[in-house]
C-alpha cells in the first residue's frame, strides 16, 4: 500500500538561465496516513512552496507529488480544485476570510458549494464552529470583528466543512500571541486523533514543532533533517476545550 502521502524527487525552479531560482532540490517525502508533521527551516528554505505543490496549488518542475496513490502533479486546475474541495483542507497564516460575509457564511459556502441545502449547511457550520472553539455569539459577525486567534478558528472551522483528509496549515500560529497559539496547538492535536486526520503544518516556531509527531526540516531546498520532536508532556499543552477563551 502506498504511503498516503507521497513527494519523489521534487524540484521547483522559477525563472530560466541566468535567473532561475531553485527553490526546492529534490524533495523526498512519505507521510503515513493520520500522522502530525511539522515542516520547518529558516525563511526561503522552500517550506511555502512544498506546502503549495502539496495543495496543488503550484505545480513542479520535476519529481511528483501524490495523495492517496493520487497524482496531483498530473492533474488539470478543474481537478486540482476539486481535490482541495474533497481531500484538502488549507490554513493559512493571514487567516483569508471573506471578508463581506458574516463567520458563518465564511464555512456554510463550502458545504453548499459541494450541494449541502442552506439548512443543512447552516447546521454542520455550527456543529464545526462549536467544536473548534468560535463563540455562537459570533457567528453573525464579519471577521474583522474577532480577535486574530477566533479568527484561525473560522479558517479551521472552513477548511474542516467538506470533510477532508488532509489538512495544510502555513504557519498557523505565526500572527498569533503564544497562549493563543498553544490553543490552536491543541486544537489540531485534537483533531488529529479525533478524525485520524493527516495534518502538515509549516512552521518557523520551535515549540510548535514540539507539539507534532514528527519534524521535517529544510534547508536549501533540500531536507536536511527528519526526526520525531522531543514532545511535550500533552498534559502540560492542555486541550483545545481548555484553551479555547484564549483566542
């Protein structure tokens, strides 16, 4: 059975001759299913770009890229948007809400998008807003009324509606203050086991990589290391539920 996530021999170059970039150098990376990651390194060590050709949001130059034995490298746009929209959750670290629309149509437009009525959309919106920790009282409000941290938790809340099996997130404590951003820590350890979900998350902070099963880090384009964190005690991390008035 293949790994449920797969990169072989990734490279990503960006402009030609005298003015290309290399980016990444050939990458190699297999990802068991239901396991927690962290990618780490310092700024331009590729980290963004693997995490884009991951989502299929970039594609690369060479080497290929697969989720479930799926070729994303293969596919068109069409498919690769229907792929985020059924197997890819993405989180970003500037949040990327609609800002016109309230925090709940912010997660109810996914679910609708994929054919869920309004009613039912509505309800799952509020069953995912609940669990990951966003106020009721809030769900009518545009995001800019909500503090950076409950912000994150609509982004979470959005990329969990469809159901996906794979969650991105680029670096999404990097606009948070540190208490706020053990809660969002924990809040995917949580749905980590919870859901048996496979979340990669780039991050340039330590102390989130501690809090994963596992570290890959860039260097250069390259993978430099690959090594299970010294972990926190979990009980001293706490849980999503306990931090959540944090955000």
């Amino acid at each position: 059975m293949p790994p449920f996530l797969h990169v072989d021999g990734v490279t990503k170059v960006y402009g030609q001759d005298a003015a290309a970039t290399h980016v990444l150098r050939g990458i190699h990376l297999e990802v068991p299913r239901a396991q927690l990651l962290s990618i780490m390194g310092p700024s331009g060590c590729g980290k963004t770009t693997l995490m884009n050709l991951l989502a299929g949001l970039d594609a690369p130059t060479t080497g290929s890229v697969a989720i479930e034995g799926r070729r994303v490298d293969r596919m068109d746009e069409a498919e690769r948007s229907a792929l985020r929209l059924s197997t890819v959750g993405l989180v970003f670290q500037n949040f990327n809400l609609l800002p016109r629309l309230t925090v709940e149509r912010n997660v109810t437009w996914r679910l609708e998008l994929v054919g869920m009525s309004a009613r039912a959309a509505r309800r799952v919106a509020g069953e995912l807003l609940d669990r990951v920790g966003v106020p009721a009282a809030a769900w009518g409000r545009p995001p800019v009324k909500l503090s950076g941290g409950e912000q994150q938790r609509v982004a979470i809340a959005r990329a969990l509606a469809t159901g996906p099996s794979l969650l991105l997130a680029d670096e999404p404590t990097g606009n948070l203050d540190s208490k706020t951003g053990e809660s969002i820590l924990a809040l995917f350890r949580d749905l980590n086991r919870e859901r048996q979900m496979t979340i990669v998350m780039v991050t340039h902070e330590a102390r989130a990589g501690r809090a994963t099963d596992r570290v890959v880090e860039l260097r250069d384009g390259l993978v430099r290391r690959d090594f299970v964190p010294c972990r926190e005690d979990p009980s001293e991390m706490g849980s999503s539920r306990v931090h959540a008035a944090a955000g």
